[in-house]
C-alpha cells in the first residue's frame, strides 16, 4: 500500500523525487483513484496519510505525510490474510497496538482518536491471540483487520511515538521488521514514560478488563505494561534483537530524535542521548 501510494505521489509530482517528499505535506497534489486492500491487520496504511520508504541505497528509512495519500476506498476482506503466517499476523497486530497505544498517550488526541484506539486496543487483546493460535478463524482476521483500521484512524490525526521512531531507524539499518521491532520495543518505552503515562496507561488496563477505574494509576499502568509482555509471551515474540550493534547505537539514537522532535506529541520528551538506552535495553548482551 505504501508504495502504490510512493508511485501515485510521483505520478502527481513527476518532477519531485520521493526523498524530497519527505516529511509533513510535501505533495500537496491530488493522487490518481487509490483504493486499498490490506493484506496485513496491521500498518493501518488503508486509512492514513503516510507512506514509509527505504532507501535501499542509503538504508534511510523515512516517512512522507500528507493528506493526499489517503485512500479514496478501502476494502477490509479478511480472506485475504487468511494465509498469513503466524509470525507476521503476531508482528503485524504489535505494529496496530503500538499505534492505538501510541496515538492515545500522547498529548494531541481529540474524542474520535481516543475512542478508535480504545476499539483498536481491546480488539487486539481479545482477537490477536486467536489469529495467532488459528489463521484459519475468520472472526478473529476480521476483527484484527477492523482493529488495524481504527487504530490506523488514531495515530494518522494523533501521531506515534518514541517506539516507532527507535522502530524505524533499526528498520532502516538492520531492516528488522517493522512490527517486530515495534513489539519489543513497546514495553520498554512505556515503562521510561514512568508517571507521565501512568493515567493513561491505567485507562487502557481499565478498558481490556485487567484493572478497575478505582486502583490507582501507577498500579493500572503497571499492569497494562504488564499485559503487553504476557502477550508479547504469547505470540513468541522476543525481548531483544540480535541484530544491534554498539557502535551503530548513537547514529540511530540521532535519526529517532530527528524524527520524533518535535513533531510527535509524546507523554516524555528525551533527547537522541536519552533514547539511547532503549537500543540498549533490547541489544543482546
Ligand atoms: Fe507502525
């Protein structure tokens, strides 16, 4: 989907190149007819307004925004992603959590937003595990493929966050994909968030069944925490990527800080030295 979208943008724009669409609203031209059929309940790509490229050359890794990317139609079959083998329905799912939960914690949300990544985070807890246990549970597809577009919905008008600018850049570098990257990211990046989450986080655990509106936000936070590494368990996700290198770490701490500040509206601002640490919490050691 996101490269249909790269070509309908240098169809409007033939004479611009895609590295110089980086960005926020830099095509700013009406597209040909684009209608969507996602094959994955996950980028959410059928409903917002950005296309992730990589540059194969430079191993740059980088998105274009603008409303014009977004999909006249959208069409949400679940036959399609009947096939999908279970690694990429569990990482795929991560990547759709990782916008909900990303989007409703930050601080540019309105009513609409927060109401589509509440659908988004509650449908994924319940459905993703069974998509994962039995690709063949049609219910379960079409709930994911539902969950991906709501949460979709959310972070295309909310934004994300630091999960998916650290995401990205290892993206890019090692290309480790995009989900996975998310799903191991996500705990530890809500956990550094600390109290500037906590109200929210406690909404969330409130809304998937596993802390009640009177405990207190630190305690439903922890526990909404909690539930992202038990599902992480349940798919077979892992904890850390291989993948990091040391050395790489202060260069792709420099690309997530260029791409998160100032334009995602996080609970926590960090610099590119704070966000170092969570290429170090997920390096093997
Ligand atoms: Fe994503």
């Amino acid at each position: 989907m996101d490269c249909a979208k790269a070509v309908g943008a240098r169809i409007a724009r033939p004479r611009k190149t895609l590295d110089k669409m980086e960005g926020i609203l830099q095509v700013w031209k009406k597209l040909p007819l684009l209608i969507a059929i996602p094959t994955t309940a996950g980028t959410g790509s059928e409903t917002t307004l950005a296309a992730v490229i990589t540059d194969s050359r430079t191993r740059h890794k980088y998105p274009i925004n603008d409303f014009v990317l977004i999909p006249r139609y959208a069409v949400l079959d679940p036959e399609v992603t009947r096939g999908l083998p279970p690694a990429v329905t569990a990482t795929t799912g991560m990547d759709a959590l990782t916008h909900a939960v990303e989007a409703f914690i930050g601080g540019s949300t309105t009513k609409e937003t927060r109401h589509d990544a509440i659908s988004a985070v509650k449908l994924i807890f319940t459905y993703l595990p069974k998509a994962y246990a039995d690709g063949n549970d049609m219910n379960a597809r079409r709930h994911m493929l539902h969950a991906a577009y709501f949460a979709g919905n959310a972070f295309s008008k909310s934004y994300v966050g630091y999960v998916h600018a650290v995401a990205h850049s290892l993206g890019g570098r090692y290309n480790t994909p995009h989900g996975l990257a998310n799903a191991v990211l996500l705990p530890y990046v809500l956990q550094a968030y600390g109290r500037h989450a906590y109200r929210k986080l406690h909404r969330l655990a409130v809304a998937i069944g596993i802390s009640d509106p009177m405990e207190s936000h630190r305690v439903g936070a922890e526990k909404f925490i909690q539930a992202v590494r038990d599902l992480q368990d349940l798919l077979d996700i892992p904890r850390k990527l291989p993948e990091i290198r040391a050395e790489d770490i202060p260069s792709l701490a420099k690309k997530a800080d260029h791409e998160a500040n100032p334009l995602y509206p996080v609970p926590k601002l960090m610099n590119a030295k704070e966000l170092q640490r969570f290429y170090y919490d997920i390096m093997e050691d």
